[in-house]
C-alpha cells in the first residue's frame, strides 16, 4: 500500500460505526500498514480521560514501537468547544482541516465511516 490508510471519524465512542473502524484500524496496524486518524465533531472525545476507549487508542498509538504507525489527530477547535483538549492522552496531535487535507492527499484509502440518521 502507497499511503496509509485514513480513517474520518465524527462519532463518540457510543456509535457502532465508530466501534468498527477503531476495530478496523487495529487490524489494519497488525498487518504492519501505516493508519491515519483525523477525529474531529464527537470524535474528538474519544481519546479524552482515561476511559475504556481512549486507553484502547492509547495501546494501538503505542503500536508505534513495533514498527505499525498510528497518526492519530484531533481537531482543536472541536477539542475546545467539548471541553476535553487538555485530557488527550499522549501521542494524539491536536490539529485542524490542514492536517485533514494532508491525510487525505497522502492516503490510499481514505474511510469516514458516519451514523445514520
């Protein structure tokens, strides 16, 4: 695979979909492939704390030292606005649409996996 692929997550940690693809992105870094995330909206709180989910991305950020890399960015703004931009755990970059744009440019697959309505 050229690029990684890149996740476009907008759902906490309660969505199915959400679920999937943090799933998804864990298998995909097993296989050794490198995985992008821009969590921006609800998303952003998912690696917020010390919960069950944002320990979950803690270990695949961790991943890292094994040779799988896992880019995991967090929108600012959305951060701010929820009020959780100072308990990101380590290793999430807090970033903004650039950061977006430049995953998506770079990636050989780009998913956003949404919720329906």
């Amino acid at each position: 695979m050229a690029g990684p692929v890149t996740f476009v997550l907008n759902s906490g940690p309660a969505a199915e979909s959400t679920a999937t693809a943090i799933k998804l992105a864990e298998r995909i870094l097993a296989r050794g492939h490198r995985v992008a995330v821009f969590a921006h909206d609800e998303a952003a709180t998912l690696t917020a704390g010390k919960g069950e989910t944002a320990q979950a991305i803690a270990a695949l950020i961790r991943r890292g030292v094994h040779g799988a890399t896992l880019d995991w960015v967090v929108d600012s703004a959305a951060a701010d606005r929820l009020g959780v931009a100072d308990s990101q755990i380590a290793g999430v970059v807090p970033g903004d649409h650039a950061d977006l744009w430049a995953f998506v440019r770079g990636s050989a697959i780009v998913l956003s996996p949404g919720t329906a309505a």
